[in-house]
C-alpha cells in the first residue's frame, strides 16, 4: 500500500513544454481529426499507426532546425544498450516501414498516419514538445501528378475544416531554388557548397518574419538579432543577394512562374523545376482549384533538409488576433513535398515520394481564434441523492436514462449538503438534474430542474423569496415518464 | 541532400517489443473505440489527454509486476538532468494531474482517457512493449456506489461491443482478502507483515493459471517451475494454507459471498469488505444485472499494489480458439478497482478513487478470434492512366468522384504497362475501375470495370478466349454520368 512519507513527496508537476488536453479542446480536437482522416480516407489513404520510438539510427536526423546545438530528439537507451528515440514526425517511421516492408507493399504505397511527435527543443508560448501531426504520403510515385494531388488534398482539408477562403497552399521547388542558387554559383550538387546552399536556403524561409533587409543580412555577412545572438550569413556578394532577393520577392502573380524562367535559364536542374511547378498549375487548374487556393510562391523554402523536388505550405489569409485583439502570425498550418532519398537511405534504392503533414495543435489554435471551433459536449444529466439509503433505487434511474442513450450520471459525492449537489451540477455543465425526495416518492414522482432555463430565470427574478415562489424551471413529472421528460428538456435546448 | 553511403546503411526493423498497426487492424481499433468511447461518455465522464511521459518521480513505481528485476519503465533524461519516464499507465499521470489542479475540478472528478502507455518488459506472443488503454476513473467518491457504476461500465462497455453474454465482471475486494490473511495471522496493516502479505497476494492471482497446487506451493516454501526457475514462497504453515485455498476457490455461487463472512468474522477489515461488496451486489442487481454479468469471484486478486478496497475484472466466458484450431487462454480483458492514496502521494491528504480500464489490443485480439471485427473498408475506385498526356482529365474524374463522396484516386505508378495498374487496383481491394482510352474518349465514355464481379466471373468462365469473349462485369457508360454509374456498381456490393 503507498505510504504518504511527508519528505518524499513529489511535486505534481508537468515535465517542462508538455501539457494536459482537458475535455473542452480534445472534443474540439477529436471533431478536427474526423473532418481530417475523412478527406484522406476519401483520395484513397490508408491509415498507419507506427510504434512512438524507433532505433535511433533507423530515424536518422532530418529535423527542420539542424542548426540548433541540440539534436531536437528525446532518446534513451534500452537494456541491451542499443540507442532509441521517440518519433519527430511521421515521415522517417514511413521511411523505415516502407524498407522494411517494400516488397509485399502495394506499389505506389499511399498511407496516412495520425500520430503525436515529439521533439526536444525548448519550448515557447503555443510551442510544446509534443504535438499531433496528420499525415498523409504517396511513396513510390514520381510522377509530378502525385505532388499535385498533395496540394488537392491540403486544399480539400482546409475546405473540410471551414477555411475554403481562409487558406491559401503556396508551392515552390527545391529544384527552382537550387536554380537560383546555381544562377549565382553555388552549385546544389556539390559537397563543398552544400553548408553555403543550406545557409542560403534558410535564410530565404526566413523572408516572412525577417523582411528583404534580414534576409539580405544572411545571405551576405550575417545579422545580429533584437537579443545581440548573432547568426552567421551565407558570405554571399551583394550582386548574388540581389538576384536571390529580386527572385524570391517576385511575388506569386498569374506570370510569375513564367518570369522566374528567364532567372534561371541557364540552370537545367532550375527548368526541370520550373517545367514541373507548371505542369502542377496545369493539372490543379483542371481539376477546378482556383489560383487563390493553389498558386506557386517563389519564398517558400521548407525548412527540413530532405526535399527534392515540389516543396509546398498552408498558410492561413484570414486575419487572426489574439485575445487581447492584437494580430497573431499564425505561420504555416501545414506542409509537405517531394522527398526521393528517404528510403533510400535504407536500401540504397532510390523510392520517389511524395507527402503532406498538417500541424493539428497550430491549425486547432487558429480555428479557436477564428471562433471556428464545434460547441462543447453537454454535461451529462445528474440525479441527485435525497435519502442517501436510497442510492439503488436513483442509480437505476441513471441506468435507466443511459439506456436512453441519454448522458447521466449518480451524483458520487457527499450527499449531505444539496446546495453542493446544485453546485456540481453546474460546474459540470449538465442541462437538468433529477430530483426525488420523500415527498416525490411518495406520489410516484421526480423533480427536474432544467438548468439552463433555470440560469436564464435567475437574472430576471429578484430576491431569494421571489425565486422560491417562482421555482423557476422546475416541473414534477411522473417517475416512470423520467426519459419522455428529460428529452423534452434536453430537445429544448438543442440537445 | 540525404546521400546514401552503402556502409552506413541502417537497417529498416522495428525495435523489439514493438509493432507497426496496418490498415484493417487500426481501422477494426478505431471502431472499437469508438463503441468504447459512448459508453463512457454516456456514463458522464469527460476526456483528458496527458502527455506521453513524466517525471520519473511524479509517475512513481506501481507497476502490477514488481518482483520483476528491471523496473518496468522506459527512462530518459532531460537535457536539464532530470528523470523523466513514460507513462506505463494512465492512471498515474490522473493522479498527478489531479493533484495539480484539485482546487479547480469538480468533485467527484470523472475522467476518461484513451491513450498509449509503455512497459520495459520482456516481449512475448501477444505481449508488446506499447499498447492501448482506455480508461474511466472518479476520483474524490468513497461511496461504492461509485465502485459499483465501474462494473456496470465495464457490463456496459461489454455489451457495445457485442459481448453482453461472451464476458463477465468478476468482483472481490482487497479488504476481503486481508480479511483472509488476518485470519491466518499475516497483519495487513503491519510493515513488517507487507512482503509476506504481497507475496501471498500474488499467489492467490495465479490459481487461474497454475491451479490450486501451484498457488498451494507459493504460499508455502515456494515453487520451481517447468523451467527450472524457483519463486520463494510466503512461508504460510499447512493448516493456514488450506484456510487461503478453501476461501480462494469457494467459487461464486449465489451465497458463497455470504459464506465467506464465516471465514473472516474475526477480522474488522474483512467484515468491512464483505459489507461493501454484498452493498455492490444490491446495487448492480437493483440497476437489473444479471449475476452472469457481475458477481462476486473469491480468486480475483488484481496485480496492482495500489488497490485499497474492492477489485474487479473482466473475463471472456466465450471459448477462443487460435488460428490452428487449439483453445486459448485469453487472461482478462479489462480490470479495475479502488485505490485511495494514489493522489494523497503528493498531497498528503487521502482522496477516494476508482477505476476502470480496458486493454484494448488484448480484447480485440478477442474479438478478432471470435470472427466479431468489422469488415475493412472497401478500398478505393482506381481511375487508369491510358493516354499519359491526359493526367489532367485523368486527374479531374478522380475528382468529380471524391467530390461525390466516393473512395477515389488516380494510378500515380508508371502507367506503361495496363496490367499493373490492374494488379494496383486489385491489391488496394478496389471494388472497381474507371478506364478510358481513345475509343472511349472518342465516343465521350469511359469504362467501369466491376473487379468484385469481375473476380466472381472469373471462377467461372474457362480460357482466356472466352473472359475476352464476354468481358464480364465490364460496362461503358457516358463521361457525363461517372459517378451515378460509379454508385450503381458500389451499391451492387452494399458499399
């Protein structure tokens, strides 16, 4: 039996930069999955579930933020010493399954996953070390077509979510960047320039929050924030910078992509990135999705290092403010791209891919702060406890309601006080309660007090003894018409 | 740039203990769960979500195997040197969080959760290292009324699941069983009783397993097993065993719980459970279950050392049989009970709790053998790829039919070759094709091939002349009307 020993007890407190989901979000939460997991259902996806730690080596090092001095993953080691680390997404446990699996698989291999990742970097206000992603990821295909059905899916979802006008999916290439880059010397394909590209790429998915002047600063000598944390730049000549500015700044008009073409003309691995990105405006144009919805942006960049090809994100258009009315920069609400290397890191095979992952804590936080959320659960129905011999006879009036399918509950407390029982009842959001004391069972009766009128009433009726005249919201009714009656309360009140 | 050195190449497998979830499997544990998640919600409680893990010292060590060397749990440090360990449970992150936040909850609190937890155990057949909970608790009731809704939840939950008559919840009280033990000289409330007191206790939980000369054995001086490993005994003299095994399997007869208080009419403790549980029975059977359903069992003990009054757990009455043929012992699908000091370990102050909790990959392991798991989804409409140019049309009939609400997606693969997409779509259980070459273009049709037919029709036509002959279950239809020809063949095969 646990023994209170005063000295040795522990503090109940969360590990720093997790939190406890209580009923309110999770229900908000649970109705966002379902909207989510039915439009992947409906492209053809199947669901996936991978276990939340996998062998260090097997996940490999592919987080957004290499640049951290930390390596951004929980790890521990297991009784035979070999090295496990929890999950940081939902790809890498993809890219491990898939190698493992390849041969039985069907081929292309389309899965979603809904999972939480974890990730050991500090936390900050709205950022925590565990969060949920969905994903979805079509491996196996390299024609560009499954790169613009990626943006289809990201488009239908947002639409699924209420957002159809609320959220743009902006695409670019890895491949048109490295055009860039390659336009201004740096070439993507060898070793010795890979820090500089890296830097370089950075720097340009920084353009939102830093402007052209911080994205300026690093892609040449380098810039020191507001905290005077200096950050190292790309080291690149002014006339390269304004290339690499003059591009990604070029806005994402009807034209742009065909302009961005005479930028780098000269790059063959630029055009072959040009010639897809136009061949996605192509088939998301015939498929219906208006530019608004679905259109190429020369800044995004994505931060994680294995994009190959089409990079793309949601990002929301609707303005959001804070609760103080301030306006919030939500940053992007969802992302995906082309990753062909992944698996290949395992068999050495290389095995095209294609994904797209929705942050659903950011998302779920957006859509609070649009006031788009599902109205919480009712509470359930509470019958109270008047003569607390009688306990069987009101828990089978619970049993009685639930076998009604209706949401009820004993009230488990100390019965002594009533006050207190009215008190829980509230607390616990219920529309009505059930009452029988010795009066009521006497006549065959119950009480129900509907606590949502009853609310109402209260802030019409003055005085204590008003009220009890009034009894306001409260109807005696036969004990054996209990669930006729409830409903009636409850389809009152919508519910 | 992922680069793939052949020397460096990890390799793609699974930590041991755990396991990837494929489609029909999570699909059959979704629908479980959500059957699961009703009842409770039915019940009044609400959902809580707690993070994966916590401080080691927060989460505390009651794990139902504690003779076992290692210590049960998966341990990390964080990069601020402190323990944190992830839960092996979900109750006892409710603990802490209740002890957080007590001030602010209702009270009685009722909680539901549904959640992964995780053992550093030895794997075995059926045994992983992750798997599912979901649980139910109210904390801050004594009343065994409260005990009392717990069995007529897990009745409940039984019955959702198809299981009203295959299941039953087997009641005893930990107070009865000191009850036992105090009769045979062994003080419950003596620290220098306790080992002796568990190591009886955990005698008593395998008479299921190795019957009552085996149980004799561990209460005595000990037991080697077929492996030659020997378990020290709790040393109990001859006559005082007979007292145990006489209680223990006294059965669950109509009277043997009023039978029992013969046994343990010395002990303050014992009587004081026997009143609780005869208080249970009155409760369950007023609220109309059936002593098939719930009832008192004598050999229940639960592993847990957290449990301070009545326990309780479920067993599948129905006979379960593996894949070969051969009967299968399935242990209990679900368990719980009364634990009163879990919260005060931070507090110091005593808050009455109890619980419920499924293991829901074990049931559905059940489940799953007794042929009671939902069909799997019908996989998607596949739309061939026969004219490579003209992904877009392609593209856009994929479209028209997600938008209808139906299961759809283009081959993404090469389409070089028709009998692979065909081999695809049989793969992905498609229950139909859309195919339009340039005839059918040409004449504004398209080809439905009907593959559930079709694979009928093929049992029973003879040669390849004659499928090509009567190309069964093969219709061309308008462009115009895809989807209501589409609907037509899905309705063919109830989809």
């Amino acid at each position: 039996m646990a023994k209170s020993n005063k000295a040795a007890r522990p503090s109940p407190r969360l590990p720093k930069g997790l939190r406890d989901i209580e009923a309110a979000e999770l229900r908000a939460q649970s109705s966002m999955i379902d909207k989510i997991r039915a439009v992947y259902e409906r492209y053809g996806f199947e669901p996936l579930e991978t276990p939340a730690f996998e062998y260090t080596d097997a996940l490999g090092k592919f987080l957004p933020d290499q640049d951290r001095p930390n390596e951004g993953v929980f790890s521990l080691q297991d009784d035979d010493e070999q090295w496990l680390s929890l999950r940081y997404d939902l790809t890498a446990p993809l890219a491990r399954y898939v190698a493992q699996n390849f041969q039985t698989l069907p081929k292309p291999f389309r899965r979603y996953a809904v999972g939480s990742v974890w990730r050991n970097e500090k936390p900050g206000p709205g950022r925590f070390r565990q969060f949920l992603q969905c994903d979805a990821d079509t491996v196996g295909a390299d024609s560009v077509a499954a790169d613009a059905e990626m943006c289809m899916l990201a488009a239908d979802t947002l639409e699924a979510l209420g957002l159809k006008d609320g959220a743009v999916v902006k695409i670019n290439s890895r491949k048109v960047l490295d055009g860039v880059l390659e336009s201004i010397g740096i070439d993507p394909a060898a070793d010795s320039d890979a820090k500089k590209r890296l830097v370089a790429l950075r720097a340009i998915d920084k353009l939102d929050r830093l402007g052209p002047e911080g994205v300026s600063l690093l892609l040449g000598k380098g810039r020191k924030d507001e905290s005077g944390d200096f950050t190292e730049g790309a080291g690149l000549a002014p006339q390269a910078i304004d290339k690499v500015l003059k591009f990604v700044t070029s806005g994402s008009g009807d034209d742009s992509l065909r302009a961005v073409e005479s930028v780098i003309k000269d790059s063959a691995i630029g055009r072959e990135g040009v010639t897809e990105l136009i061949e996605i405006e192509r088939l998301v144009a015939a498929a219906g999705y208006e530019r608004n919805r679905i259109g190429f942006d020369p800044s995004i960049v994505r931060g994680l290092e294995y994009y190959t090809g089409p990079v793309f994100e949601v990002d929301l258009t609707l303005p959001i403010k804070s609760e103080s009315g301030e306006p919030v920069r939500m940053g992007s609400v969802g992302s995906g791209g082309r990753y062909d290397d992944l698996v290949a890191r395992f068999t050495g095979q290389k095995v095209p891919a294609t994904g797209f992952s929705i942050g659903v804590s950011r998302l779920q936080a957006a859509l609070h702060a649009l006031g788009q959320v599902d109205k919480s659960a009712a509470g359930p129905v509470i019958v109270t406890v008047m003569e607390k011999e009688r306990i069987a006879d009101y828990q089978k009036m619970v049993q009685t309601l639930r076998a009604a399918d209706i949401r009820a509950e004993l009230y488990l407390g100390n019965p002594k006080k009533f006050g207190k029982q009215l008190e829980y009842a509230d607390k616990r959001g219920s529309p009505c309660v059930v009452i029988q004391g010795s009066d009521e069972r006497e006549k065959g009766e119950v009480t129900l007090k509907d606590l949502i009128e009853g609310a109402k009433a209260a802030k019409e009726i003055e005085g204590h003894e008003a009220w009890k005249e009034a009894r306001p919201a409260q109807v005696s009714v036969k004990e054996t018409d209990l669930v006729k009656e409830v409903k009636k309360i409850l389809a009152r009140h919508g519910l």
